[in-house]
C-alpha cells in the first residue's frame, strides 16, 4: 500500500479537477498525502504550521478514543 503522490504543477493546468479530486481524497481517505513538484515551494514556516496543527488533531482524536473506550 503506497500513500496517495499528488503533482502540485498539475494544479493550475487542465488537470486542475482531477488534482483537487487526488487532494480531497488524500485528506479524507488517508489523512494525508505526499506532494510533489511544487514549484515555487513550501515555506518552512508553513510545514511547521502543519506540522502543529497535525499534532493537536492527532491529540485531540486519541484523547477522545480514551474517553469512548471501555478501557477509561
């Protein structure tokens, strides 16, 4: 099983539907996805953003897995 390869220079072309189609799916299949060929790209300080925010929503969905579970 691969994790979803989305090209970002894909975007603003004729294949600009598909793109955000493999977008939406990586997002709500996989909870994530790898991007590549962004051309002008990524800010570090936007990858540490995610990188947060990511963390506080994997927090959040385990704390509440402990509070539904039999376990607590």
């Amino acid at each position: 099983m691969a994790i979803p390869v989305i090209d970002f220079s894909k975007l603003n072309g004729e294949e600009r539907a598909k793109t955000m189609a493999q977008i939406a799916n990586g997002c709500e299949e996989w909870g994530f996805f790898q991007l590549v060929n962004h051309i002008y790209g990524i800010s570090e300080e936007l990858l540490e953003r995610v990188k947060k925010v990511c963390s506080q929503c994997y927090k959040l969905e385990r704390e509440e897995g402990f509070k539904n579970s039999k376990l607590v």
